[in-house]
C-alpha cells in the first residue's frame, strides 16, 4: 500500500511542488490549506503535472477539530510535511500576533493528534534565518552555527517552533522530526504549470525581478553596493524549488525507513554557494537575453549582509544533493513569468 502524506499549504509554493515529486516519488498526499495565500486550483496543476489527484481538504490549521476530521477521514497518514505559515517578513513587524498565532498554534494542534493518530513523523519548514548573519569564520554555515536573536517575529516563529518540536520530543512524545533549514527558494516547475504566486507587490527578489523584467515593474532596486563583500551586494545561497522539493521527500524516506539516528534532527537545505544580487542579476540576463532595468538603492532594513549553506550533512545523511544550477532556476522562474502573462494573471 502506498504511504500516506500531509502536506499542509500544499497548494502554495514550497509545498505545491513537494507534492509534485511526493506523488513521482509513489506517495498518496492529502493537502490540507486555508487558502488564504493560494487557490484551489493548484491541485488541478499538480494532477496535470503528475496524473494524479491529491486529496485536498480546505482546512486552517488552527482549527483544531476541523484539523483533528481530517486525521479520521484519512486514517493512515504516515507523515507530516508541514508548510502552512505566514511567511512575509515585513508584515510580521506590523502583525507579531498574527504570526504567533498562526506559525505557532498551528504547529501544536498538529502535534497533538500525531500520537493519537499513530503519525510517525514530521518535517517542519524551517529557514536559515535562524542563523542571523553569521560570524564570517562560520561560512558557509553548519547545523551547528549558533542561533542568533530572531531579526523578525516570522524569524523568531521558525526559531520556537523548532523548540517547541524539541521540546515535545524531548518530553517522550512518540514521533520523529526533521527541522529543514531552507536558504532562498526560487524558480518554478520545468512544465510551469505551478510556481511562485506572489501577493501584491512581491518583497522577494526573484518575483519582483521577472516582474520587471515583463515590464510590470519600472525597475529593480538593488538593496545595497556597499557591504563586505566582493561586489558590494549582499550574497544568499539560492536554491532551485525543485531541488528543494526533493529534499522533502529524502526527508521523509529518512523518517519512514528507520534512518534517523536520533529521534530530531537538523539539515541545512541550499546548493552550498553564495550568490551576490549582481550576479543574480548578471546571470538572469545571460540565460534569458532579457536586459533587465534595475538601480542601486539604499541597504534594505534588517537584511543579512552574506549567507550560503554548508549542505554537507543532507548530502550524506539524506543521500540528496541539489542538482540545478542557478541559470536553470533563473530560466524557470522566467517562464513562469510569462506563463502568468499568457494567463492573464500578470
Ligand atoms: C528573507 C528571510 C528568509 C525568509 C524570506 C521570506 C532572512 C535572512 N531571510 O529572505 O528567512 O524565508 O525572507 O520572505 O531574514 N533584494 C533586492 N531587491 C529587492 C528584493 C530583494 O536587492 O527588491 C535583495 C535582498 O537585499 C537580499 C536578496 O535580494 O539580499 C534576497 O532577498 P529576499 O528574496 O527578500 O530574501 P531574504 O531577505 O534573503
């Protein structure tokens, strides 16, 4: 019989196309998402995409009976992958209690029906902001790099929540975790059927890029040329989605398969480079022929100056390696641009 996945926000992006290669990889997936930063129609895309038709259950996570129905509609689920959080840095300022509630919250209804549920495991999404700016004698940075005060109330909801995970399995709880530590996730699926689809006017570097690259936006701005660092702007480990994706699965065969040597564990989750914003930028424009507008603008509040991964770990324990390289993300992330154009979207 097939092993049987929630996926939380499966139909927004990090989990939409973890679905995508759950399903390739011979997993059921029932998507449990409040739509509240999606649409349903994503499940169409993936049934496209795969031929198969996840299950989907318009569920919040924070309510916990609605929650609880559907562990007792699908009664074998194995594993968790959850994904459901708010996630917009900026608006996590201005609403703490919203992403308390939500990131928070949500997490601990799920981890109380796992055991009555007999769910084996979970991975939790979790982010290299945890590290803040590492100290520069730890970079690339480890799992093991210490944990600096949270930047953000969205980074400090990553940061609790996985202690709370700790904690409860800590305090005998009969599950398994795995806390995946993503750097930055771009680009979409090589069909673009599914991709990134940003609210508004993104915040993120690659939507606000493609946008202007379609003309949508008049330019980029360029947060910062004057950092420490080879061409003054700042540097992040860029990973492509689909690699990401895979990972999720990895993670999961850990789990399921007995692998785990301890019953929580870490992995940092990134292609193990860093790439500095001008040489995004310089690399979108060689892989697409698209000049892209952009200008040097001031620092960005808040932002780290340089992080890459050290994805060592994964690679060994997990058996998975990213296998993308930055242009073929950048080229996807392109299409899909103009995917969402010929649709009408943007
Ligand atoms: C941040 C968080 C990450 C979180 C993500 C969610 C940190 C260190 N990272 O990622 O944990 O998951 O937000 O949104 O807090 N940039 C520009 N112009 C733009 C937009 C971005 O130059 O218009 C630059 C930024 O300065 C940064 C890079 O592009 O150097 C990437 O920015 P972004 O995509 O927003 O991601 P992070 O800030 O790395």
């Amino acid at each position: 019989m097939k092993r049987k996945i929630l996926v939380t926000g499966g139909t927004g992006f990090i989990g939409s196309h973890t679905t995508v290669e759950l399903i390739q990889a011979g997993y059921d997936v029932v998507i449990v998402d409040n739509l509240s930063n999606s649409s349903a129609d994503v499940v169409d895309g993936i049934e496209k995409i795969t031929g198969v038709r996840p299950a989907f259950e318009k569920v919040d996570c924070l309510d916990y009976s609605a929650l609880e129905h559907v562990f007792q509609k699908y009664t074998d689920i194995s594993g968790i992958i959850h994904f459901a959080a708010s996630k917009a840095v900026g608006e996590s300022v201005q609403k703490p209690l919203l992403y308390y509630r939500n990131n928070l919250n949500s997490l601990i209804n799920l981890l109380q029906l796992m055991p009555e549920y007999h769910v084996k495991g979970i991975i939790f999404s979790s982010s290299c902001t945890v590290y803040g700016q590492p100290d520069p004698e730890n970079l690339p940075v480890t799992e093991q790099a210490p944990i600096k005060k949270a930047e953000s109330p969205y980074g400090n909801t990553k940061q609790i929540c996985e202690e709370i995970i700790t904690d409860d399995i800590k305090s005998g709880a009969p599950i398994h975790a795995i806390l995946l530590r993503y750097f930055n996730p771009i680009g979409s699926h090589p069909s673009a059927i599914i991709g990134e689809m940003p609210n508004g006017v993104p915040a993120n570097l690659i939507p606000y890029l493609t946008q202007t690259a379609m003309g949508i936006r008049k330019e980029l701005s360029v947060f910062g040329n004057d950092y420490n660092t080879p061409d003054g702007s700042c540097i992040r480990d860029y990973i492509y989605i689909v690699d990401l994706a895979k990972a999720h699965v990895a993670a999961m065969a850990h789990i399921l398969d007995d692998k785990m040597t301890t019953p929580v564990d870490v992995f940092n989750i990134g292609t193990g480079k860093g790439n500095s914003v001008l040489e995004l930028i310089k690399t979108f424009e060689e892989c697409t022929g698209v000049k892209l507008n952009y200008k040097i603008v001031g620092r960005r509040a808040g932002d780290i100056e340089q992080v890459w991964g050290n994805v060592d770990k994964a690679n060994k324990e997990l058996g998975w390696k990213a296998q993308h390289t930055l242009a073929e993300a950048l080229s996807s992330a392109w299409k899909w641009q103009q995917e969402l154009r010929k649709r009408g979207i943007m």
